[in-house]
C-alpha cells in the first residue's frame, strides 16, 4: 500500500480527505496557500465547521499522521481539491487547478499518481497531464516498453458529498473514478478501495468529469422547475407549498421544494461548464440556470414592495448561508439577497445567522448588524426567511404576530 499522500487545497472536501486519510494509516501531507487555516491544523484546529471534523483532525494531527504546510511535499499520490470557480462571463477559471498542478510538478515522480477531485469541466484532467509532462518532458503516461519506467498516472474521481454528511459520505458513497488510460483509472481504484465503502465505478476521466457534472445540472434543472412554480403560484395567488405538496402524491411525481435561488460550490457553479463547453447544446441547462440567477433578484423585489410602506423599514433576515445547518456562504443566493437589499438602501438589516460569528466583508455596514434570532425577529418590520436552519423551523410564531413574513422556504406558513 502506497502510505504517502499530499493534499493540495485543505477546504471543505480537502481537509475532510487528508484526515480521514491520516486516520485510515496513511502518512498525509497537507498543502494549502491559506497561513492561517494551516496555523490552525497544525495546533489539532479547524478553520471551517462540518460535523465532527475537529475531531478528526485534532486525532489525526497528535497521530502523527497528518502534518500540512503552506507549501506541497515529495509523495506517492498527489489530491488536487482546489476550488473551480466560474468568471464573470461565467466561464471557467481553472487557475487554482493550474496553480496547484505547477506546484506539485518538481516533485513528481515515475511511478506516482494525481488525482483530481475537484469538480471540473471536461477535459481538466488531460490538461494537467498536459501541464506535469510540458513541465517535466523526463516523464511520460506511455505504456511502451522503453518509458514504462517514466510514467505517471493521472484520474479524475470528483468528490460527491453534502455538507453535513461529509465524513461519513467520503467513506460510504459511490465513487466514479475515470484515468486518463486504463493503467490510471486501475492505480486510482486501488487507491480508493483502502478506504471508500461505497461502489468504484470505473470509467474513463473524461466520462467522470462530464458524470459530476451531469448530478449538478440535474440538480439545477429541477429546482429550477420548483422555482419557476414558485414564481407562476405568487402570480395567481396560489400557495405553492401546498400545490407541490398536493402534486408529489402522484406516484411518477417528485417535485423539489423552491426557495430564493440556488448557491454552494457545486449546482449554482457547474452548469456553466457544460454551457460554457457546448452553448449549442444546452439550451434547456442554460435556461434553468437563468431562473435560478433570477430568483434573488425577485426575493429582493418583494422586499422592496413590502418596505416601501414604511418610513424607516427594519427587515429581519434570517439565513446566509446556501444551505440548512451549516457555515459555507459560498455562491449563496442568501448572501445575494442581503448585499442588493443594502445597495438599494431598502431598510436596516438585521441579519440572524447562527451558524456563523461574524458577517462577511461586504455586509460589515453600519446599517446590517448581526443578532439573535428572537431579538432580530422583535425588533423588525419585515421577516424575511432565507434559509431552512433547524433553529428556525422553532420560531415562536406569537413572535410573527403583526410582521409582514416573506418566507422563501415555506417553514413559517
């Protein structure tokens, strides 16, 4: 069994992976260019909440197992799970996959296999094949005779797990992993078969690049569909809770619940590389991401109406972040929400996020302040429900008596 591992990004699927690696036996090496987030590590802490992690890590770390720097070290198999973000044209950036393969390529070496887990458009993993082999011309992913000796292995296995879930999902789910030839999907495979329960679904990588993405659009497409109800329902006077609850009792039926958009680092981001990769192609991808990008704005509308009826308006929002019971504000329509309502000036903001002990730079205004969830409830005018937290599905209702509630979740009905 190969025993060294780095891994490069220590984000929310990086750091999950390098200690869950550490525990299983395997002497792991983590890089992230992040100073303080590998401080906090290396003393057994965590700079991101997801259940149990910190246990995990503070285990590992006193294990010795688990050491990680700002800078990649030597090792058998190298763990891409770097961010791939989206531009402003929405086309992909895949500078951090970039940056992260160019730091890893001096220490390559034949025999050692690169993993990609991030979620990328097709064609990623033969890139980085691309960038080791123009950087190092001594290494190769031939199978001939006179360079067997030379070669590396290169496979994509794109991470699949919810926040919240992660530890257990990273062992227990599936995985699709896909080489850039046959010898690097089996090396992959034997890899992940030392700590993943779940099936190992071989394929090749640009097939497991174009399987992630297909999850997330479909994803997409269908709450978009649940969205664009939403939007039909205000316009009849219909309550769209209700409907789609009605509706799901067909048997053939499974309608997703709306909300004020879609965010996270995956579904409101992956779409775009399939648009991006074929626009003729992705008509109704493209479509669906329109509606779900058009939601907040819609949100922040109602809002606005709603406000104008006050002189001073205090809106009450609950939520920033892209999903329940968790701290990731990533891509989040909540966030969105919350930044037009203080551009447009509609109100003072008072914002209840329990799952986080400090706004985030662009709400950090005099007019946004951050509080209890009763204490914003009581002192507003508005209620506007962003996020389906737990803690909040236990509002007092007495506590809504005579505020306007516009309740994106349908918690609160």
């Amino acid at each position: 069994m190969a025993k060294k591992v780095c891994v490069i990004g220590l984000g929310y699927i990086g750091l999950p992976t390098a200690s869950l690696l550490a525990i299983k036996g395997f002497q792991v090496h983590g890089a992230d260019v992040n100073r303080h987030a590998v401080d906090l590590i290396n003393q057994g802490e965590v700079h991101i909440y997801e259940p149990d992690l910190d246990i995990m890590v503070k285990a590992a770390v006193q294990s010795g197992q688990l050491h990680v720097s700002c800078e990649p070290v030597e090792a058998d198999i190298f763990v891409l799970a770097v961010p791939t973000p989206f531009q402003d044209d929405q086309r992909p950036d895949l500078s951090y996959v970039h940056q992260a393969t160019m730091s890893i390529a001096p220490l390559v070496k034949p025999g050692n296999l690169i993993i990609l887990e991030s979620t990328s458009p097709v064609g990623t993993t033969e890139k980085i094949t691309r960038w080791i082999v123009e950087s190092r011309p001594e290494l190769n992913v031939s199978e001939s005779l006179h360079s067997i000796c030379s070669r590396i292995y290169v496979a994509h296995c794109p991470e699949r797990v919810m926040p919240g879930q992660i530890l257990r999902e990273l062992v227990e789910n599936d995985r699709i992993i896909g080489g850039i030839d046959r010898p690097s999907t089996e090396k992959a495979v034997e890899f992940y078969r030392q700590f993943v329960s779940g099936n190992l679904l071989e394929t090749n990588a640009r097939t497991a690049e174009m399987a992630k993405l297909t999850e997330n659009s479909f994803r997409d497409v269908n709450i978009a569909f649940a969205n664009e109800l939403s939007l039909i329902c205000d316009h009849l006077d219909i309550n769209v809770w209700e409907l789609i609850r009605l509706a799901n009792h067909h048997p053939r039926v499974h309608i997703l619940q709306p909300g004020p958009g879609v965010g996270g680092h995956c579904i409101a981001v992956d779409p775009w590389f399939l648009v991006d990769a074929a626009p003729e192609q992705t008509k109704l991808i493209h479509t669906a991401r329109a509606v779900n990008d058009y939601k907040p704005g819609y949100v922040v509308e109602r809002v606005a109406e709603k406000a104008a009826r006050f002189k001073e308006p205090i809106i009450a929002c609950l939520g920033l972040t892209f999903k329940a019971n968790i701290d990731d504000l990533r891509e989040s329509p909540s966030v969105k929400i919350v930044e037009h309502l203080t551009r447009r000036q509609v109100g003072k903001l008072n914002i209840a996020e329990p799952h986080i002990q400090e706004l985030p730079g662009t709400l950090q205004l005099e007019h946004v302040s951050l509080m209890p969830t009763d204490e914003a409830i009581k002192k507003s005018d508005i209620v506007l429900l962003l996020v389906n937290h737990d803690v909040f599905h236990a509002i007092d209702r007495n506590l809504l008596k005579e505020k306007i509630v516009i309740d994106t979740r349908g918690i609160l009905n």
